[in-house]
C-alpha cells in the first residue's frame, strides 16, 4: 500500500498511534476534521503531499 492511499473509508479513522497514519490519513483527518478545502485541509495537503 502506497502513502497516497487510504486503508480506511470515507468518515472512518480509527488510530491509536499518530505514528501508525499514512500521509493520506492524515490529510483525510484534517479534512474530517476542519472541512474541504479549510485553511487547516489545504496546509495538510501541502505538507504531506510531499
């Protein structure tokens, strides 16, 4: 599994372990979190898109 690919769906993020996310899920909790799009979202994508 790549880093660009979620292993979770839609609404679901079930980590214990910051450690354990991928950078997609860390974006996808930034999107969950503060919405598409949110200042918070798009500095996410930014900083884990890399």
């Amino acid at each position: 599994m790549s880093q660009t690919e979620s292993r979770h769906d839609e609404q679901s993020l079930n980590f214990k372990n910051y450690s354990d996310m991928t950078n997609a899920d860390k974006i996808r909790a930034a999107e969950i979190m503060y919405g598409t799009g949110s200042r918070q979202h798009e500095a996410a994508i930014k900083k884990f898109s890399r």
